[in-house]
C-alpha cells in the first residue's frame, strides 16, 4: 500500500465552511453537467459490471468517439500533455493515431503545457471528451462537480485562483482519464494512478460555472469506484477519495461529490490521497479524532438551482430501487446526507436498465417534464436554456437533455472460453440526446474509429454523422413529441436489440480477427445511421401539417393545454345575423 493513499467510507459527520463561491458560480446561465450510473457485478442480471455517462455539454463541445491505437515507446521517451478545454477539437496532433492528426476543420497541432515521462508501451482505447474503454475493458464515466478549491491549468493566466498569475497544475480529468486508459489493466490501478498524477503534477478543474471538482465511475469487469477529486489549495497538488462500490448495488453521481465519511481502516474498499486531513484541519474545517465527510468538507454543494443535482440522484435511486421510499426534497445537499451511498436494486439490472434510465425525464413523477405549459402544446421534456434579465427562476433538471453530446453504457463482463475478453467490455454508445439516439455496441476489441461516429463537428453539418442524425430527430420531434417519440421510441428498441445479436454472434464466431469485428461494428453503424435518417423522414411525414398522415385526421390540441394558452378568452363566434338583411319587416321566411 502507498503511504500517499488512505482510506475511507461512506457515513456522515464533520464541521462545515461556508463558502461564497456560489454567489459567483450562480452568475453564470448554463454548464455542461453530466449524470453517471454504476453497479457492481452482483446488482446485474449477468454478473457484469456497468457504468455510464452521458456528456451533457454546450453544443460547441466535441462529441467525436475516436480510436487511439496501441503502441510502443522508445526508452527515456516523453508523454506530451495539452490543455483539455474541451471545445471542438479537444486534441490536434500525431501522437494518438490518425484521427486526431491535423486537418483543415481542426486546425493546426496543439502544443502542450508540459510533460511527463513515457511508459515502455500504451493500450488502445476508444476516447471521446474522457478516456471511454480500453483493450482490457478499464471503463470512465465522469460528472463535473462543484469544489471549494480551483486553480487554472499549466501555463494558462485566466482562470486562476485568487492571488495566482500562471497556472502550474498539468492534469485534468480528462487527461487523467486517458492515461488510464493508457497505462491499466483494472480499475483500482486507474484510481491509483490517477490519484497518484494528480497529486505529483497539480489537477485543475472546468472553472467557471461548474466548479473545479469531477467525480468518476471506474470500472473493470469485477468492480467499480467512486472517484472525486479538486485542486488542493496552493494549485499544485489535489485532494481525492475513492470508495468501492458495494458488488450487491447501484450507485449514481450528478453534479457533485457523494463520498461521505473518509478514516484509515477499510484498506479493501477505499482510498484517499495523503493531504485530505492536513488541509481540512488547517483551514479548520475538521478536528482530529471526528470523522471526515469528504462531501460536507470539499464539496461546494450544488450549482445552478436547488434540485439541479439532487433530484436527479433521488430519480436514480427510486429507477433502481422503487421499494427504497427516499425523499425527493431536503434542505441541503452537501449538509445533510439525505439518502444512502448506493442501494441495492430490487430486481437485477441490465444494460438496457441504464439506457432507460439515461432516457428519462420523470415520467409518472410529480416532476413529470411531459406535463404543464412549459411542455408546450405537445408534451415535450425539453427545456431549453433561458437567458432572461426579468424573468427569474429555473426549470426542474432531468436525467435526459437536449444539449447531450454523446450517452455511453460499459457493459463489462469477465472474458471466458465462450466470451472473449475483446468482446466481454463492451461500450454502447448513444451520439447525443439519450431519449433521440440510438446505442450502438462498441467492443473494446474494435481497433478503429468507427465512421459515424468519429464525424461530429459542431458547426459544421454532416450527413455522414450519427450525431447530426440523432439531432435532426430530436429537433423534427419538438413539433409534436407526443406522437413522434413513440416513432423514436420503437426504432431505438428494435436497432437495441439488433445490436444485442450482434454482439452474441460476433463472440460465437469470433477467431481474433480485429479487423473483421472492426468491419462488423462499422457496418451496423452505418446501418443505424441510415435508420436515423429514414426515421427522420418517417416522422416528418406521419405528422405533417399537425396531422395523422396515415390515419387521416387532424390532431389539434390537447384540451389541457388551451386551457392554459387562453383558447377560451380568444375572439368569440362570428354575430348571429338576425338583422336586416335577411330579416326586414314584411319579408315571409321560406
């Protein structure tokens, strides 16, 4: 065991700081903020260990999913680490294969803001904003959080803390996850070296609205970990934790910390870096012999309205396990520990529970987003940014949002004689919006960006890319949702379920033939690119001019909602005519 790591658990209990970094984050209209899910193999219906994401960004962010290849290094060679801003394009270079070289819509090489020595040889892996799932089906799914302390990235001077002109830190969780991706064969090794990194070379966060906290699921095909990390206060260290997810449970993150309770004796199930009660007893936010609650020390509570993080938490929770009657409402979120760590599920869950549970928006809930005039005359759950100086207040947040860029679900299973290990992790990917895409297999054994999925440039529309095909029916459905998500509804079940028999017959015939599954992949890719653009124009004729095409009718409008538009106070009916003309004196009616 590393002296630079301790231990910790999950209950509650530690002085708090009031913070007013808040007050400043609160200025800000939007942030990317993601939900992440995780079950150990014990919670799933087939032994497996699942976790998700979904990378709820702006619309400028990169939703590429991109191969980076294996490969070797010559001794005494350097790893080349870059600013992660995250926008298109996250990296422009020659060191991660050749999707990622320079070109005209990316521009030219980027140029990194330090360095750190290179290993003798690296794995291949899929990437997209974070390190996805690599050759030995290592799995991340990240959710930015809010954190008392931030700092600004190496060579950077904006964005920094109070009283810091350049910034020294090398590592964000996106570099972090993707070495390692790079570099491990478990998920305990990724916690390790990521915590280890982090606190030798500095960690920076978003900044800004978000905070400068992540929050991990790390995942191998016998085990998952929560892992929150934030800058340390002199901006060249980090403080983090990590804690085993029980095998028995599902868990889930949105938006901020949830590890509770940090001590040194359960070395099996948790790990923490070595600062964690030197800083908070320094800047007197814990005494020696108390119990430290890593989320009531660190976190800095929830960003952009009461709800934002919480309410989708409770919904995970209650998805998972309905009998565990939890409380949607408490006072506040980082205080008060209002729900447990994970639960156990009541029934074991799947990979098709997650992609349920990233599409969903409270339906059948009190917060259902179907419902009310905010869901227009069609019952759409979108909720669109609201950019009003007036008008004060906020829209509930739900799991599922329009401005997704890509959902994924890593389904990891242990390899077997009937299983092979390049088809035992298997990442789903959904290129954008949960509730409008399709999830589409990607097996840690596919050596290649897949076609339509590497093309997704924000601002430039491509109709060679899943991700523009998943938008145009999610913008085509805002005109009668209520009809044409059911269209949307029945193509992601029956693509889901073609993916599902893929995926059992290409590890039927699986020889170790890379290329061959890397064909296979692409070409169901390609087939449910073309299904998105055939539904597109399903949708658009089933209902065109607000009409049942097929059915014949017209569909008018719910009774509920001209109610609420004032459809009742409109102009009234036409005057009867009851002068003359017609009626005149002395005229005999016929």
């Amino acid at each position: 065991q590393d002296d630079s790591r301790l231990v910790c658990s999950s209950s509650q209990s530690s002085p708090v700081c009031p913070s007013a970094m808040r007050l400043l984050l609160a200025c800000f209209a939007s942030a990317s903020a993601c939900t992440i899910f995780a079950a150990g193999r014990g919670a799933t219906k087939d032994g497996s260990v699942i976790v998700s994401h979904s990378d709820d960004g702006d619309p400028t962010n990169d939703a590429r999913i991109v191969y980076v290849p294996a490969a070797d290094h010559a001794p005494n060679a350097t790893r080349n680490i870059y600013y992660t801003a995250e926008s298109f394009p996250r990296y422009v270079g020659d060191e991660r294969g050749p999707d990622y070289k320079p070109t005209e819509a990316t521009g030219p090489a980027f140029k990194p803001i330090g360095s750190i020595p290179q290993v003798a040889h690296t794995f291949g892996y899929q990437d997209s904003t974070y390190g996805v799932i690599n050759e030995h089906n290592v799995a991340v799914a990240e959710s930015t959080c809010s954190a008392v302390f931030m700092t600004c990235a190496a060579t950077l001077t904006s964005g920094c803390e109070k009283g810091r002109k350049v910034g020294a830190a090398l590592m964000s969780i996106d570099t972090l996850s993707e070495l390692a991706m790079e570099r491990t064969k478990t998920a305990r090794e990724a916690v390790e070296l990521m915590g280890s990194f982090a606190e030798k070379y500095g960690f920076y966060g978003p900044g800004g609205f978000e905070g400068g906290g992540e929050s991990l699921m790390v995942a191998d095909p016998t085990e998952v970990w929560v892992f929150n990390i934030l800058a340390d206060p002199t901006g060249t260290s980090a403080i983090w934790a990590a804690k085993r997810v029980p095998d028995d449970h599902v868990t889930v993150g949105a938006n901020m910390f949830t590890i509770r309770e940090v001590n040194t004796t359960d070395t099996a199930n948790c790990l923490a870096s070595k600062n964690i009660y030197d800083v908070a007893e320094k800047q007197g936010w814990w005494k020696k012999g108390e119990p430290l609650d890593f989320t009531r020390t660190y976190s800095d509570g929830e960003y952009a309205h009461k709800y934002y993080s919480g309410r989708r938490m409770w919904r995970g929770f209650q998805m998972a396990a309905p009998s565990v009657k939890l409380s949607d409402t408490y006072d506040d979120l980082r205080y008060n520990r209002t729900w447990p760590w994970s639960v156990k599920p009541d029934k074991p869950v799947t990979h098709h529970d997650f992609m349920r549970w990233h599409r969903d928006y409270y339906a059948g809930t009190e917060y259902d987003m179907t419902k009310g005039v905010a869901a227009g005359p069609f019952g759409s759950p979108d909720r669109y940014s609201a950019y009003s100086e007036k008008v004060k207040g906020s829209f509930e947040r739900s799991i599922a949002l329009y401005r997704t860029n890509m959902v994924y679900v890593q389904h990891l299973r242990e390899a077997s004689k009937d299983l092979p290990k390049e088809l035992a992790g298997v990442a789903w990917m959904g290129p954008g919006p949960a509730h409008y895409a399709p999830f589409i297999p990607l097996p840690s054994g596919v050596n290649r960006s897949i076609d339509v999925l590497k093309i997704a440039m924000p601002k430039h529309f491509s109709s060679k890319s899943l991700n523009w095909a998943v938008r145009k029916v999610m913008d085509l459905a805002q005109i009668r949702f209520d009809k044409m998500h059911q269209l949307v509804e029945k193509a992601q079940l029956s693509l889901e379920a073609e993916g599902d028999a893929l995926m059992e017959f290409a590890a039927y015939e699986y020889k170790g033939d890379k290329k061959a599954l890397s064909v296979s992949v692409n070409e169901f890719a390609e087939k449910a690119l073309q299904k998105w653009q055939d539904l597109a124009d399903e949708m658009v004729f089933a209902y065109s001019d607000n009409s049942d095409i097929v059915h014949g009718g017209s569909l008018g409008y719910s009774d509920e909602w001209l109610k609420a538009a004032g459809f009742q106070n409109g102009p009234p009916p036409p005057p009867e005519e009851k002068q003359c003309p017609p009626l005149c004196p002395g005229d005999v009616l016929v």
